[in-house]
C-alpha cells in the first residue's frame, strides 16, 4: 500500500468517525430520529467522500508544501 492510498484511507476514517460524533451530539441535545442503519450509510458516504477527495489532492496540496 502506498503512503498516499494509506493517508487517503485514514483521512476518510476520520471523516466518517467525525461525522458519527457530531450526529450523536445532535441527537443528544435535539432528539434525532434517525435509526443506526441509516446514520452508519451517511458515515460510509462520508468516508468515501473524504477518501477520494484526499486522495485526488493530494499532489496539489504535495506542490503548494502542505503536507
């Protein structure tokens, strides 16, 4: 695995798990009505979302000396 493909995979692990936390704080305070099942999905999304843009930044970021 490549440094840029294992940073990639991290960064989406953090936007999913990032995600999770700010809807459990949610339905903490304001009482989401949302199941697991469909929060989880929205997470999955969210985490290959972050994973793929970081992945196809990552040369730019690279170029401008941002990592």
């Amino acid at each position: 695995m490549t440094p840029r493909t294992k940073s990639s995979l991290l960064w989406g692990l953090v936007g999913a798990l990032a995600f999770l936390v700010l809807v459990q704080g949610y339905d903490l305070l304001a009482g989401l009505s949302v199941g697991f099942v469909a929060r989880l999905a929205v997470a999955v999304v969210v985490g290959s979302a972050a994973a793929g843009l970081s992945y196809r930044l990552a040369p730019r970021f690279r170029a401008k000396g941002r990592t």
